[in-house]
C-alpha cells in the first residue's frame, strides 16, 4: 500500500510542475532514483545499497534534468516584435 501511495505522489509531482524546468528535473530525478536503486541494489546486494543509489540518483538526475532545460530569452525588436529565441 506504502509503495502505490509512493508512486502516486511521485507521479503527482511530476505532473504538477510548474514549468519545463522542474518538470525535467522532477523526471530526471524519478528516472535517476530508479536506475540509482537498481544499480546499488545490484551492487551491494542490499536494500542500503539500494537506497543510497538511490538518493545519489536522484539528485543527480534531478541537476541534469534542470540544467539541460533550454532557456529561453524574448525581447521587443524595433518593429514592435516579440522575438523569442532558445539556447542552452
């Protein structure tokens, strides 16, 4: 019951993100977990293992996802524009 209630929260937020920023880095960070947990577990061969890899996979996966969002930069060229262009 813990686990489903578990993945419905994390699911929740992921979904309720706010904007492409956080909602990368909440996928990164879930992806990141997962492959965390089973690497550790595989690793060690213990549920410590497991759960170190995956809080270290989680929050490196959480930075990436943030940091690989493109950016976007808008301005008002002199024609009365708006012009929008991305960039990492």
């Amino acid at each position: 019951m813990m686990k489903k209630l578990a993945l419905v929260g994390a699911a929740a937020l992921m979904i309720g993100a706010c904007t492409p920023r956080e909602e990368r880095a909440a996928a990164g960070g879930a992806i990141g977990a997962g492959a965390g947990a089973i690497i550790g577990g595989l690793a060690t061969g213990t549920g410590g293992g497991a759960l170190a890899g995956a809080a270290l996979g989680g929050v490196a996966g959480a930075i990436i996802g943030a940091e690989t969002t493109p950016r976007r930069r808008c301005w008002v060229n002199r024609w009365g524009e708006r012009v929008c262009r991305y960039r990492r």
